[in-house]
C-alpha cells in the first residue's frame, strides 16, 4: 500500500507544473501568509515547519513573505481547532499539525472540533517514522526490559503520540509504561531526558538523524521500538508496535496508529477555499519540495524529504474513516492511560 501511495504520489507530483492559472497570478502580492506549526520551538514539526517557509513564498504568486509561528498547545490540537474553526480562508494561512489528527477526529478526544477531510491538505515534506527511546542511563537495555519492568517516559498532550503510544502498548501488548504528561513539546521532553526526570519518550527518525544526531553519535539513547506499520531499513533490529500486539485485533488497532507516519510532515490549510487557491497553494509546495535550495537546505539539516502531493494526502486522510467502527470503540479505550 505505501509502495503504491509513493508511485501515486512521484506521478502526481511530476505530472502538474508549479505555474498557478492565470487568475492567480496576483494571489498573494503584498501580503504576508502565516504558516502555523502546532508545537512549541525546536521538535520535528517546528524544523519542518521553518524549512518550508523560508522557501515556500519563492513559489507563490506574487512572492509573498511567509512567517513562521508557533502556536503549541495539546499536541497541536489548538492549532487544529483554529485552522478549521477561525483562520482566513484566503491562503494566507497555513499550517502544519500533528500527524495523528486524521486519527485523533474519529478516536472522539476531547476538544475535537474539525473535520480532517474537509481541510484542504497541501502536500509532504516527509514521512515521519516515530521512535521510542530511553536514555542511556537507564537500565532498560531493550523493549523485552519494559514488559518487566516501569518504565518512566515523558508526553505532551492526550493527542500526542508521546502519551498513547506508550498507554497503546501496555494494554495492547503488556508493557510497564509509566507516562508523566505536560511537557511543552519533545524539546522539553529531551530536556527533562537529560536531567533524569524522566527515563526516556517518544522522538522522531528524522530527529535522531539531525539535531539530535549527537544523541546517537555518543550513545546517549537507546531506541527500544518503531511507533509504525513495519520496520525501518536503517534500524533493522528494531521491532515496530504492530509485531508487538498479543492478538490479531491489537495489531490491527496498533497499525491504524503506525499510519501517521504515512502522513508525517505535512502543510494544511483551512476548509472553505475556492478550489483555484487550493490548486495554487498545491503546485507551489510540489515546486518548493523538488526546488535545488530547498533540498539543500534540508541537507544541510540533516532532514529527510520524502514528498507527497496534496491530492494523495487528501485519499489518504479519507481512508482513515473507513476503519471498522467497533474497532474504533476499542482502540478508543486501548490508547487510554491508568484512571
């Protein structure tokens, strides 16, 4: 299946070209877009988010400034809200949001005001394949120590993989994961890691490929599990959480999560927009993400870009809500922490 979203996604990428139609040619003179990022400064998403603006505007008619701003809150829940809820339906603002949303809207969390397939997604920067880690002075050696031992791991908010991921697999796979919440992000979490508040969390591949490239450089972490679907070339001997579940039903509930990966570092905007600017705000990404500066950049950040176009995220995100209600019932219940 991700083999055939990628051939899907290569094609539709190449097959349109980055010029918007004529009547939007002027979309954005003189003014500002404002590209949102749901979590506080320094995580994966703010990375992302912050590579994208400061090549998105070369792209879009009428070279607009793009700005970066945080707006960190429940595991970007706050932000989700106000992309669908408040913010302009012009193209001037933008966002990217924590890949899990699509999941979050039919898991009925609390807070839950939108509607992901009615937002209109504007493409990938990258898959985003979620590892579980603790830090080296932890006696936990691998993932087989967690199922005998608490294990003490730093999250966000409920939305946050950083938080059921780990309740997922206690109850799903019996592990002895114990979650302290309310970290402002996995900066924070990495922080409290360090400090010894907290034994390990969740981070990003691509984190441990970049800005924390010297956690791994100096054996500062151990990676225990792969939060997706299957395992990773380049971490071979690291099991995923679907080949953790006890039964056949874990791992199928386990493999609806693994999916948002699939969706990872993505731009959204607001529902509501003239097809036109939708269009417009898609070929001008597919433009920046195959662009020669912006690939540089990347490089130069240590970040993996892996696109895909808009249209594909669009399917992909309406395939989530045809997972089988009664499981929806239980995966509900199996991602929710000790009462």
């Amino acid at each position: 299946m991700r083999a055939w979203r990628s051939f899907i996604s290569l094609a539709l990428l190449f097959a349109f070209t980055p010029m918007a139609c004529a009547d939007e040619a002027e979309a954005f003179r003189n003014k500002t877009i404002t590209l949102y990022i749901g979590t506080g400064p320094g995580g994966g998403y703010d990375v992302y988010g912050r590579l994208i603006a400061r090549h998105y505007g070369r792209f879009l008619p009428g070279a607009p400034s793009v700005v970066a701003q945080n707006m960190p809150g429940a595991s970007s829940l706050v932000l989700t809200n106000f992309l669908y809820n408040k913010a302009p339906r012009d193209g001037t603002a933008v966002g990217v949001i924590n890949q899990a949303m699509p999941m979050e809207q039919f898991l009925q969390t609390e807070g839950i005001a939108y509607d992901s397939n009615r937002f209109a997604w504007i493409g990938r920067a990258s898959s985003a394949v979620e590892t579980g880690i603790v830090w080296h002075t932890s006696p936990i050696k691998s993932i087989e120590d967690v199922f005998t031992r608490e294990t003490i791991v730093g999250g966000t908010g409920p939305t946050s993989s950083t938080v059921f991921i780990p309740y997922l697999l206690n109850n799903l796979a019996g592990t002895r994961f114990k979650v302290v919440t309310g970290f402002n992000g996995t900066n924070e979490i990495g922080l409290a890691m360090e400090r010894g508040e907290v034994e390990g969390s969740g981070t990003p591949l691509e984190s441990l490929k970049s800005y924390r490239a010297n956690w791994v450089r100096e054996g500062k972490i151990r990676v225990l599990v792969l939060w997706s679907a299957q395992r990773e070339p380049e971490l071979p001997d690291v099991p995923s959480i679907v080949e953790l579940g006890r039964t056949e039903e874990a791992r199928r509930i386990l493999k609806f999560f693994a999916a948002a990966d699939d969706i990872g570092r993505s731009l959204v905007a607001p529902p509501g927009m003239a097809g036109e600017r939708i269009t417009t705000l898609r070929r001008s990404f597919d433009a920046t993400v195959r662009d020669s500066q912006f690939l540089a950049d990347a490089q130069k950040s240590g970040l993996d870009i892996k696109p895909m176009t808009g249209e594909a995220l669009q399917s992909m995100v309406a395939e989530v809500a045809t997972f089988p209600p009664d499981l929806i019932v239980k995966a509900r219940a199996a991602r929710e922490g000790p009462k």
